[in-house]
C-alpha cells in the first residue's frame, strides 16, 4: 500500500518524501551531544553577527520611526510611517532611485557581456593568460577611493583624458565637454567606473564557471561538426547558467548600492541631479542630521532590492528547472 501509494506521488511529493526522510534519519543517528557541540559551534559566530549586523538594523528601523534629535535631552517624537510616506513623495528621492535604475541597466548587461567574452578568451590557449587574468582582475582589488578620484581627474573638463579622447583623438564633439556639470554626462562617468571596477569580478567568476564543464561534452560537439561559437551556444553556456544566474543577481543588489563612486566624483550634483538613494540617504543623516528620514530612505532601499532579489531568484530557479 505504501509502495504504490508512493508511486503515485508527484516529482515534488516525491522530493519532498525524500527530503523528510533524510531528516529523520539524521535526527535519528545524531547524539545530544553532538547538536550541543554543533550549535556550540554557530553560536559565537552568529552573536557576532547579531551584535554588528542584527542590532543596528533594529535600532535603525526604530530610528526610521521617529522624528529623532541628535542633542541630547531633547525628546524625538513617534511619526510613525511619516518618514517613509515622504520618501516617496520626495522628488529627490525619487530621482536617486532613476539615477539607480539607469546605472543598474547599463553597467549590468556590460559587465556580464565583457566579463563573459573575456572568460571565454582566457579560457582558451591564449599566450601569456595569466599574466591578462591578473591584469583584468587587477581594478577590482583596488580602492573605490582611489579609482574614483582616478576617474575624476580622467572626466575633468580641461585635463582629463576623456575629452583628448572624444575632442583631439576621435574628434566627435568639437570643443571640451564639462563631464560632471549635466546629469547624463556625469552618469555616463559614473556607470564608465562602474564597468571597468567590476568586469575582472564578472570574468573571474565565469572564467571558473567554464572551468568546470566537461571538456568531453566540448570534444563530442567538436566531432559532430560544432565550430567555436556552436559548441559555446550548445554546451558551455547552458552549463554556466546558474553561475551567470549568481552574477546577475549580485551585480544588480551592488548596482542600487551605487556610493562611493557618485560621492566622490559628484557629490549628488549638480543640484541633486546624480543622486543615488545612498548618497541622499548619507546627506539627510550626516549632512542634515535628520537620522529618522536617513534611516527611512535606507529601509526604504533595502525593501526594494529584497523584493527584486526575491523575484528575481524565483524565476532563476525556474528557469534552471525548466
């Protein structure tokens, strides 16, 4: 009865039956002893993470609640969801979270295309790869501090090199363009930091990705008559899928986090123009001292990239599945 009921069962019936009793069978053969000693083990680790992650979001979160003043002895009132209700009728904000938008949608799809390329010529026999591994790599280990002032002076107006590029080499304006005077122009060399930073990672992680698929499934291809580019289409790329499937969803979380780059190269300007949600959430709280506000704009960021994390994973692992 319980053999042909089981039969019956659903794949998903199935796996979960599967994974139930695998639970079993491990809370069976496992001693107290040995549950004591392996939350003996987790513990330190997550009071660490309590004390310096968990305990200042909750104090954060309250903080977003209230209309809260820095002096002391003076008594921040309880607004409620005010905060929150005036983020997103702020302009401002809701400009920072265009600016974010527009950021994420250029410098994702070029990193995961750069970077991709880049594995797939690394991959191959190429004379000296290492050497181009290392290099490629090379901005990702290097200060956002650094590289964004880097690109600053490179996009300044008079001496930057972005204008002998566009003006003297290629001659596609006719006169010095003021990078970080116009709203586009300034995005433009924000989201040029942003792909050169980050496509070493991007072609790391699909570099060891191609790595590991079959070098016989490569070779079959070859028989049957593949070339180059059908034997990437047909077996390296569906192989790598769930690898590009982690890149995409890291690059668009580090996309809305955007920070340092527009603080340093921008500032939020001209006029607020280039804000992104961390650099007007930094302005309310340190600039301003409006804490409460600051903390409402910084849930209010994380709500939203938990959400598109969220759907973007659903339809990821159904996709795979698929």
């Amino acid at each position: 009865m319980t053999s042909s009921s089981t039969a019956v069962l659903p794949p998903q019936g199935r796996r979960q039956t599967a994974r139930s009793r695998r639970r079993g069978n491990f809370a069976a053969g496992t001693s107290r002893a040995t549950i004591l000693a392996a939350y003996g083990f987790v513990l330190p680790g997550f009071a660490l993470y309590a004390l310096v992650m968990l305990y200042p979001a909750v104090q954060t979160l309250l903080l977003s609640l209230r209309d809260w003043k820095i002096v002391p002895g003076v008594e921040s009132p309880w607004v409620g969801l005010d905060n929150y209700a005036k983020a997103f009728t702020d302009p401002v904000f809701l400009n920072s979270l265009v600016n974010a938008v527009v950021y994420t949608a250029v410098t994702v799809p070029l990193q995961i295309v750069i970077g991709l390329a880049l594995a797939v010529l690394l991959d191959s026999r190429l004379p000296g790869r290492v050497l181009f591994r290392v290099l490629f790599y090379l901005p990702v280990v290097t200060s956002w501090v650094v590289v964004s002032l880097l690109f600053r002076y490179i996009f300044s107006s008079n001496e930057g090199l972005a204008n002998f590029v566009v003006v003297d080499l290629f001659h596609v304006v006719p006169e010095n363009v003021s990078w970080f005077q116009d709203r586009w122009t300034a995005l433009i060399a924000i989201c040029a930091l942003g792909i050169w930073k980050g496509i070493g990672w991007s072609m790391l992680i699909f570099l060891a990705a191609l790595t590991a698929v079959p070098k016989e499934l490569n070779e079959a291809a070859a028989l049957d008559g593949a070339g180059a580019w059908g034997r990437f289409r047909n077996v390296s790329l569906p192989t790598i899928r769930s690898a590009m499937a982690v890149v995409v969803i890291l690059l668009i979380i580090g996309g809305f986090n955007v920070f340092i780059s527009v603080l340093l190269m921008t500032g939020g300007g001209p006029g607020n123009a280039t804000q992104v949600p961390l650099t007007y959430m930094y302005d309310q709280a340190f600039k301003y001292l409006n804490f409460g506000y600051g903390s409402a704009i910084s849930f209010s960021l994380t709500a939203l990239v938990l959400v598109i994390s969220a759907v973007q994973y659903w339809w990821t692992r159904r996709s795979l599945r698929g």
